[in-house]
C-alpha cells in the first residue's frame, strides 16, 4: 500500500508538521510510557488502554494526513493500521 501510494512517512519530529499535531502525538506517547510503567508496579492499567492509546496514535497521524494533505492518501494507510490494532485486541478478546 505504501509503494502504489507513494507514502512517505513522517516522524515525530518531522520539519514540515504543524506544531499542534506535533504535541498531540507527544502526550499520547507519554501516557503510553506511563502505562508501561504502571502495569509494571500495578493491575490498576488494563491492556485495553495500551490498545487504545496505540490505535490513538495512528488515528491522530491519519487525521493530520487528512487534514494537511489528501492528495498523498496516506491517511488510508493510518486508519488501516488502527483497524488493525484494533482488530488484533477484539481477537485476542475472543480467544480468552
């Protein structure tokens, strides 16, 4: 999908963000380190929330795709890795 689009991805820290998506995708990586941290020292933190979070992120990413530059389609590419996570959490839901 990446190659019949031409996607490029951007990181993080990428030059041509806007600052805004930039904080964004920054909070979200913190709370995910500190749920990482407290499932370490509790049960308080399900692995929904780290499902939840991660899917976050690719539909923030997607959201700024679509939002900044429809043309590239690569908004399509980080939806369907949020289904993906998604997915991937409601099967692993079943098979419990």
């Amino acid at each position: 999908m990446k190659r019949r689009f031409k996607i490029k991805h951007k990181g993080l820290l990428d030059e041509d963000r806007k600052r805004i998506y930039i904080v964004i995708e920054s909070i979200i990586y913190i709370l995910i380190i500190l749920c990482i941290f407290s499932m370490a020292n509790s049960e308080s933190v399900t692995p929904a929330l780290m499902f939840l979070l991660f899917c976050a992120i690719f539909i923030a990413r997607g959201f700024e795709e679509w939002k900044e530059d429809r043309q590239s389609k690569a908004y399509y590419h980080e939806w369907l890795l949020a289904a993906t996570i998604a997915i991937l959490y409601i099967t692993s839901l079943i098979m419990n």
